[in-house]
C-alpha cells in the first residue's frame, strides 16, 4: 500500500513541478510579447489586455511553488514513515 502512495505523491510532485516550469515559460513569453506589442506600437487597450494575462500567469506562480512545496512535505512525511 506504502508503495502505491509513494508512487502517486511522487507523481503529484512531478506533475506539479511541469505546471511551475509552465507559468515560468509562459511568464517570459507573455513579457516578450507585451515588449513587442509596445514595440510596434500597438493600440493601448491590447497591451492592457495582455498586461492582465501576465499578470494572472504571474499570480499563479506563488500559489503553484506553495502546492508544490506541500506536496514535497506529504511525500517526505511518507517516505520517513515507511522507512522506520
């Protein structure tokens, strides 16, 4: 049974390290593409529009490392008790 939640919480951890690399990557592009847009000089409610959706992408980043943190606890508490 230990092995079968070890397995699973293992897979959370990855899971939810992908999705941290994910806002990361889609952080930079979002940024890369407002500097463009002001670049060009594209029409100011655009930008805006862009500017919330990095800033959404940004917001989620503390709440995925605080999910990944836990699930890193869970996992640890796991192993440390299977191991004794």
């Amino acid at each position: 049974m230990a092995t079968r939640d070890i397995k699973i919480k293992t897979g959370v951890l990855k899971r939810l390290n992908k999705e941290l690399d994910s806002y990361h990557k889609e952080h930079e592009q979002q940024r890369g593409r407002i500097d463009k847009m002001v670049q060009e000089g594209k029409d100011e409610h655009d930008i805006r529009k862009q500017r919330e959706v990095l800033e959404e992408t940004t917001n989620m980043i503390p709440d995925c490392k605080k999910r990944l943190v836990a699930a890193y606890k869970e996992l640890e508490k796991l192993v440390d008790g299977t191991c004794l």
